[in-house]
C-alpha cells in the first residue's frame, strides 16, 4: 500500500503542479543517487557528475509516465527508467562507457561506497515508514470522519484513568468478536447499547461517553490498513496516567 500520499503528488506532479514534484524529487534524491551510483559502479556526488543529472531528468520522466496499474512500484518503475537513460548516456558518450568498463574500486573504496549505499537506503527506507505511517493516519482520519470524528476528539474525550481505559478496551474487544454488535456498529454509526450494558454491565452514560473513543479502537483492530496502528490504542490520553 504505497500510498495514499505519493499518490496524490504523482497525480498532482503529473497536472502540473511543480511543488509537487519538487516534493517527489526531494524524498527520492537519496534514490536517485544511490540507483545511479549502482549502475555507474562507482560513488556518485551532485556537485560533480553528469550522470547525476541525466538521471533526474529521467526520475522526472518517470514521474510523467508512470501508471500505478502496470503493476510496478514506483520506485521499481524509476529504477528502469533511470538505468535505461544512463546507459543510453553511455552509448552517446563513449569516453565515459569506458570509464564505466575500466571502474575497479579498490577494496577500501569498496567498502566506503557500500557504507554510503547503505546509509543511504537506510534514509530511504525510514523515509518510505515515515510516509507509510503519515499515509495510515489519513486512512484513519477518514474512517473516523465517516462516524463523525475527529482525532481532536479522540484527545478530549479518552479516558484519563487506566482503569477506565481498560473497561472501554474490553468494551472495544467485546464489540470486534460479535459480529452483530459489529455490524451494528458499521450500519449505524452508534454503539448497540442495550446489549453492551447487558454483556458488560457498564451503564448506558459511560458507554456514551466513551462512544467515540470504543469506536475508534474497533476501527483499529478490524480495519486491515489500520493495523500499523494498533500499538498505539493506549496513547490516545491527552494526560498522564494519576
């Protein structure tokens, strides 16, 4: 599920929007470099290679060509893309097809290209969870919205007692294995409260007042795309526990 975000700046890049793809350019630079450093066998830098050049031109082509339904990643899609340019910048230039067929790194050098290699997909990757966790928050968000929530909300109303909490938790769970009080809650919006008060034996004005926090719970641990989330159900407290 990669993303919702790069999604919509693929989308907007490709309508013109130019922050857009400045946004797109400046989280894949890390990409850029380390994909073009690979195919050029050898430790690349902004400031001094071409190669550098000829392959954002290419990252930008890929951006105007990609469609997510050819079943590639984007990332896969700007690999090929990037590969294919720069070698054809090789065939042009055969002077520096050479350099590419001669390039040997020492061992040393070796060692020090692969450190930065690594650190920069280390960047890239903890840039891809960043994303993929800003892009989960929207999905909540709207799933929230849907029964007139807000994080906001969350914030005021969760329980600022653990004991508390963990009634409304178990409220929660009770609700996601009974698929009547689940389908319940899809259909309507509300809590079934008079079987809740029957089962729990909580009263229909703490389940009221807890309603939005025991429905955002439910979304977290029955919603697939939700599921990055989880570990976060006892963090909804805007104070520490007394």
């Amino acid at each position: 599920m990669f993303q919702f975000t790069l999604k919509r700046l693929l989308q907007q890049a490709k309508n013109g929007e130019e922050r857009a793809r400045e946004e797109l350019i400046l989280k894949h630079r890390d990409y850029i470099a380390r994909v073009s450093s690979r195919v050029c066998k050898r430790f690349l830098s902004w400031e001094n290679d071409d190669e550098l050049s000829v392959a954002l031109l290419a990252f930008n082509e890929a951006i105007d060509s990609y469609e997510s339904d050819q079943g590639a990643s984007f990332s896969s899609f700007a690999y090929t893309v990037i590969q294919r340019r720069l070698t054809n910048y090789f065939r042009r230039n055969p002077s520096k097809y050479e350099l590419l067929l001669l390039t040997s790194p020492d061992p040393e050098e070796n060692i020090i290209f692969h450190l930065l290699e690594q650190q920069s997909q280390h960047r890239y990757e903890e840039g891809l969870r960043q994303e993929k966790m800003s892009d989960t928050i929207e999905l909540f968000q709207q799933h929230l919205k849907s029964y007139g929530i807000t994080l906001e909300d969350l914030v005021l109303c969760s329980p600022k007692h653990r004991d508390t909490r963990e009634k409304l938790n178990q409220v929660a769970m009770t609700i996601v294995y009974n698929q009547d009080l689940l389908k319940c809650v899809h259909n309507t919006g509300k809590l079934p409260a008079k079987e809740l008060v029957a089962i729990t034996g909580l009263s229909t004005r703490v389940l009221e007042k807890g309603r939005k926090y025991i429905i955002a719970t439910v979304l977290l641990f029955t919603e697939p795309d939700l599921s990055a989330l989880k570990r976060f159900t006892k963090l909804f407290s805007s104070e520490s526990e007394r």
